[in-house]
C-alpha cells in the first residue's frame, strides 16, 4: 500500500492515484465557467478533511524533499494523475513535476490544466508534456476559446459543453465532457420504469464525448481503462 499521506487513491471513475491541490486557489488559468460549477470545490466545501489534505498538499510542494518523496512514493507502473483538483500554479511548480516525471519513466503521468493561459508557466507545462511519459490535455470552454498558444496544436483539448453544443474550433479527436449527463442518466431512470423509450444523448458533438458522460453506466469501466485522456494523442484531425 503506497503512503496515502499526501497522494490520493483515485475513485471508481478514474482508478488512477494522484495528488491534489486547492481547487481554483491553484488554478490561474481559471474561467468564471469552471470555477462556478467546479466539483473540486465542491467536495472541498462539504469535507473538512478533503480541504485539509489539499491544503497540506500546497504546503508540502514548498518543502525541499518533496521531488524526492513523490519519486520514492509514487507506486510502480501506475497512471498517475497530476491533480483531479487544481492546477499548475506556478512555473517553479511544473519543473518539480518536470523532474518527478523524468526519474519515474515507469508511470504514466497525465493532467489537465487551463494554466496554458499563463505564459510563464505554459512554457514549462509545454516541456511537462514534451516527456514520453506524460501527457497533458488542455482544458478549454466558451471562454477561453481555441489555445493559441506554441505548442497546443499537438495536444488534446477538452472542452466542457452545458447544451451538448461544440463549437467549430473542436477538433475530431478532442474531447468532450458535458454537465447534462447525469441529469440525463435520471432521464433515463424515469423512462426505464415507467417503461418510456429511452432519451438518448449525441455521442459525437464534433469531438469525441467521453464514454463516462453519454448518459448510460458502463459495468467495470474507468479511465484506467478508457485511456483517451491518459495516453498521448496520435495525430489530431480537424472534424
Ligand atoms: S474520456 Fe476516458 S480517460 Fe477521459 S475522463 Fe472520460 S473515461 Fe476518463
């Protein structure tokens, strides 16, 4: 069993360890979009214990041996997600991942981030994600727009839809996380019991929306298996 003292187990969904931080206190590349309906913080909110350890967590990336206790603790030939919540504050921050990634080649690191909207701290993500082992996905919204940024053309978006509608700029192989689903799962529930059709959802809105979020349970599946947002993407064609 891995020291849980700083990193976090990972849950049904994504079955992948992480380390978390304060949601939208880290995150600079926040959009009034995600901060409003931010699950993170959320959970923060309602769990004394949760805002705790994630406020501990900020403090433990100042200290001079965290590189080396993330290095000796993370497991072995896990998917590891750097943050289910917050992001990449600072650019000092990035370059301790930078290093962790580079000495743990057996582990498969990925994030999300909207911190590409911060130049100095881009440039590091950027050589975050050149590493073999890592991968990063922007996250993207009505707000943020297309990442015009050096670089985030060779990277995954995943944009975040209210009305199962996609803008143009989303390309074929980006991804797409809706926050209709779980109404639309109770749809679903209704129309089963009372023996309706079933309501379905769109299941490709231009990108391609994640298995999780089309409205129906999946038995034994998570992004462990999944792996759209874990592996690097191949070659990213405009739909
Ligand atoms: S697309 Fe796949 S890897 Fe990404 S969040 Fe959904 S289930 Fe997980």
């Amino acid at each position: 069993m891995p020291d849980l003292t700083y990193i976090s187990k990972g849950n049904s969904k994504t079955e992948c360890f992480s380390f978390d931080l304060p949601a939208i206190d880290t995150c600079p590349g926040a959009t009034a979009e995600c901060s409003r309906d931010c699950y993170a913080a959320n959970l923060m909110r309602i769990y004394k214990n949760v805002d705790a350890k994630y406020k501990r967590n900020q403090e433990v990336t100042y200290h001079p041996g965290f590189v080396d206790y993330m290095v000796d603790t993370i497991p072995v030939d896990c998917q590891f997600r750097i943050h289910v919540s917050g992001d990449f504050f600072h650019e000092d921050y990035v370059s301790k991942w930078i290093e962790i990634a580079a000495r743990r080649p057996d582990v498969t690191f990925y994030a999300y981030t909207r911190s590409w909207r911060i130049p100095r701290i881009w440039l590091r993500v950027l050589a975050l994600a050149d590493l073999p082992n890592v991968n990063v996905n922007l996250s993207v919204d009505d707000e943020t727009g297309a990442p015009n940024v050096i670089g985030a053309d060779a990277l995954r978006w995943c944009y975040l839809t209210k009305t199962d509608s996609v803008p143009a700029w989303i390309r074929h192989d980006d991804i797409v996380f809706r926050s209709n689903h779980i109404g639309h799962k109770k749809r679903r529930k209704n129309a089963k019991a009372k023996g309706l059709p079933m309501p379905e959802l769109v299941k490709r809105l231009g990108g391609q929306v994640c298995p999780l979020e089309q409205g129906q349970d999946i038995p034994n599946f998570s992004c462990a298996k999944c792996r759209l947002c874990v592996d690097k993407p191949k070659v990213l064609a405009h739909a």
